[in-house]
C-alpha cells in the first residue's frame, strides 16, 4: 500500500482538512461539526468551510441557510473574497463559510472554466490564520470535491461500520493517489475514522477488526459509536460537546481531537 501519511511540513500555507467520503450518511458531517469544536474548546481557532450544498454543518451549527453568493458557493467559484464571508459562531475560536442551495449548480459552472480543479485552492490559499480549516465535502466525486482534495493538506475518512462500508474506499484511495500524482503531491491521509459503531452488533466488530486489519495505522484508534445524543444535538444546531458533554458520543469526538493533534505531533 502507498504511505498515505507524514507530518506538515510547510507552515506557510494553511492547515486545510477534507472530511470526505465518496458515500454519503458515514459521518462527513457529525465529524466536521464535533471535531471542530473540540479543537475550539482547547484554544485552536478553527475555520469550517461547507462544501455540501445540503447545508447539514452550516445548520449543524444553528445556522440557517440562505441564498446568494455570500457563502462557499462564491468562495468556491473565486467571487468574494472568503474573509468577507466568514460567519463567528456561538463557539469562541470556531468560525465557518456557510454552505447554500445556490453550491448545487456549481459543477455545472466550473466545468467549462480554466483551472477549475484549482479555483479552491486559489481561494483560500491565504487564510494562514486559522490553525485548522475542515473542509465538509459532499458525497460523490465531482469537481467540488476533486477542488477540496486539491486544496487540502490532509484527509480524514469518517467510515461507516456497516455492511457496504468497505464498498468504494479502494476507489476512493485510487482517486487520493490520482490527485497526488496530478496536481496536489503533498495530499495525505491523516486517518480513516470508524463511525456508527455498534458494540452490540457483531458485524461491526468484524468490519472494525476488517479495517484495522488491511489499514493498519492508517485507522484512527478513536471509534465513533452510534449514539442518540449525536443525532438529538444536530436536530437542535448544537454540536454534541455542548449539547451533552459527559454523552459517549462527545466524549468519543474529544477522543478523536486529541488523537487528531497528537499524529500532528508525528
């Protein structure tokens, strides 16, 4: 297997962080919203950037949706300038770029523009500011992803414990090794997150075991279980830190925080 991972070693551009599974419903978003604000509560400044035109982190945060292009639609397509659209939100140190509807025809517009597997990167080049940027990427592989993998420094791969959840990763992997071989040779894979898992379930032990298995020390050693705790805090636009700290769900993304920083640290 390729080594998908390394420390940074540039520190003149910015930390950007795709969450990004070409399946949808694994987690992208639970894990952009908690991880976020798990690095917030412990002094990094942290920009989210939604890329779904679904919206889920944009509200995950109590954000409503709106139209226009003061949003990731305009950052995307190079239209504003993405300092003029950051949103601070109610988490000290956690700002984000709101996602719209208006993101869905973005496909469409950037395929017949030059350099459009580089208008992200172009973007957000600049905001060195921020520790951290984690960018929400939608579910597939068109070109608003194939710019969030361009523009990213890392990746982190939020994995469903369920029966299909090994379904597409070795396409996935063949897409990351694509992109590292065309146009961004200094994208690499921080860890695969095992999400949903259900202790309960002997098949999600088998598929756990599967992953770390064939992955090795690619796999986060963080598990993510389903909990009812993440789903009720999304329902009301709080991460799960705040909505039930002591929930095993927060507990587990505060987990993940530290594990996250500590491979920065390899």
């Amino acid at each position: 297997m390729q080594d998908f991972t390394k420390s940074w070693d540039n520190k003149s551009v910015p930390r950007v962080v795709a969450i990004i599974n070409q399946k949808g419903g694994v987690g992208k978003t639970t894990t952009a919203v908690n991880l976020a604000t798990a690095l917030a509560a412990i002094g990094k400044n942290i920009l989210v950037l939604d890329l779904d035109p679904q919206g889920n982190t944009t509200t995950g945060f109590g954000i409503s949706k709106g139209r226009g292009l003061q949003s990731s639609y305009g950052v995307l397509l190079g239209l504003v300038n993405p300092r003029e659209v950051v949103l601070e939100t109610y988490i000290s140190g956690l700002s984000i770029i709101s996602s719209t509807i208006d993101l869905a025809a973005a496909e469409i517009e950037l395929f017949s523009q030059k350099d459009r597997d580089q208008k992200l990167k172009q973007s957000i080049c600049n905001l060195t500011e921020y520790d951290y940027i984690f960018v929400d990427c939608p579910p597939g592989f068109g070109l608003i992803n194939i710019n969030a993998l361009n523009a990213s420094n890392k990746i982190i791969i939020p994995l469903q414990c369920e029966f299909y959840a090994l379904e597409g990763l070795a396409q996935l992997f063949n897409t990351i090794q694509s992109i590292r071989n065309t146009i961004n040779k200094n994208l690499i894979v921080s860890g695969i997150l095992l999400t949903m898992y259900d202790r309960r379930n002997g098949l999600s032990l088998m598929i756990a075991n599967d992953v770390r298995t064939h992955f090795k020390n690619l796999v986060f050693n963080t598990i993510i279980p389903r909990n009812v705790k993440i789903s009720e805090a999304s329902s009301h636009g709080k991460p799960v830190i705040l909505y039930d700290v002591r929930s095993v769900g927060a507990i587990s993304y505060i987990e993940l925080a530290r594990e996250f920083l500590s491979r920065e640290l390899k």
